[in-house]
C-alpha cells in the first residue's frame, strides 16, 4: 500500500517540476523573442 503513496508522490512531483522548468523559460527566453522580434 506504500508504493501507491510513493507512486503519486513522484508523479505529481514530476508535474511540479516540469511546471517549474515551463515558468523558467517562460520568463527567461520569451521576454528575449519579444524584443528581439521588434527589434
């Protein structure tokens, strides 16, 4: 019964730091296009 506890720990866990990466680009290299395409 542990391991679906374990399970779904880890699975959300993935999604949070895939969420984490998504937010780290978005605002790292989106600004970046934005001021490069009215460049």
């Amino acid at each position: 019964m542990e391991w679906i506890q374990w399970f779904g720990e880890h699975f959300i866990g993935m999604f949070n730091a895939g969420g984490e990466v998504f937010m780290g680009l978005v605002t790292g290299i989106v600004p970046t296009l934005v001021v490069l395409l009215t460049f």
